[in-house]
C-alpha cells in the first residue's frame, strides 16, 4: 500500500498533525502493522519536497514544535490520479511455497509433509481471521474477506500440488 497516498487521501478531509495521520492511518488500516513514527515524518518530509503537501501551521508544543500538513492541489490531483488507476494483480508465479516443494523434491524430503504443515498453517489464520471478522466491523470484515479469499486460493493449490505431486517429482527429478 502507498502510506504516501494514503496520508493524502486522508489529509482531503481537513490539515493534520503526523500523530493525528498516524493514528487515523492505524485505526483503519493498520491494525496488524501501525505505523512507526519514524516512518510518518520520513513521508511527510517526501511528500512536502514533493510539493504534495504543505505546512498549514506550527504550533508550539512541549517538545518540538508541532507541524500541521494540509494537501497541495498537486497532492489532491496526485492521489485522484492514484485512485483512478488499477492496481496489478500479482499472479504469484515464482512464489516461495512452489519453491519449497521443489526443493523438497529435489533433495528427497517429503514435500507431501510440507503441503500438510502449510495446509494448517492457513487453517489455523483462516479461523484467527474469521474470528476476527465475526467481532470487526464493516471495514473489518472486508479485509477480512480479502485475506480469506486468497488463503482459500491458496488451499485450492495446495491441494492440487498434493494430488500431482507424484507427477512433478519425475519431472523436476527428470
């Protein structure tokens, strides 16, 4: 996700404080990664050379001074380019689990036994999400859908893997 972008798209609404973009930033995306400090004011600094934002106010505080950003018109045109645009499906082509199995063909360890192991791997983040679905909310539950939809294609795979897996090992062996 661009935290850049999202810092924009968030000071639309109104001029904020980095603490303030962190904690939105948090609250609705962040759930399992907030964000450090460090990495909100090295975004804000690119985002102000940029020109996508800039300082609204500074107000004194008991540290240092406290930086309010509000968005450029080059910033509100930047992410309005952003949001229109699609994003790439990542097809998963050369993923490391396929290269597991191989390798594991390869050197003869039971690459059966790590698509077991993988399998309750995701089962067991399939019912943490699912729990976790059941108590969010809407925002929640969609991320929640989404990460569930791609472990469940990923199960779909891993049971394919494991029905083939026979014919592979004579083909990475050949």
């Amino acid at each position: 996700m661009s935290i850049g972008h999202t810092f924009l798209g968030l000071l639309e609404s109104s001029p904020r404080h980095g603490y303030d973009l962190k904690r939105a930033y948090d609250e609705r995306f962040g759930h399992t990664r907030p964000l450090h400090f460090g990495q909100v004011y090295s975004t804000l600094s690119r985002l102000l050379r940029n020109g996508l934002v800039a300082v609204d106010s500074v107000e004194p505080g008991e540290g240092p001074e406290r930086k309010r950003y509000a968005i450029t018109e080059a910033g509100v045109t930047d992410v309005q380019r952003w949001l229109s645009q699609p994003e790439k499906p990542e097809p998963y082509l050369q993923s490391v689990l396929y290269t597991k199995v191989v390798l594991a063909l390869l050197t003869d360890r039971p690459a059966a036994d790590l698509l077991d192991t993988q399998r309750a791997e995701h089962l067991r983040l399939m019912r943490e999400l699912t729990r976790r679905k059941t108590h969010g909310d809407l925002a929640e539950q969609l991320i929640c859908d989404h990460a569930l939809f791609h472990l469940e294609a990923d199960l779909r795979w891993l049971e394919l893997t494991a029905a083939r897996l026979d014919e592979l090992a004579k083909e990475v062996r050949a």
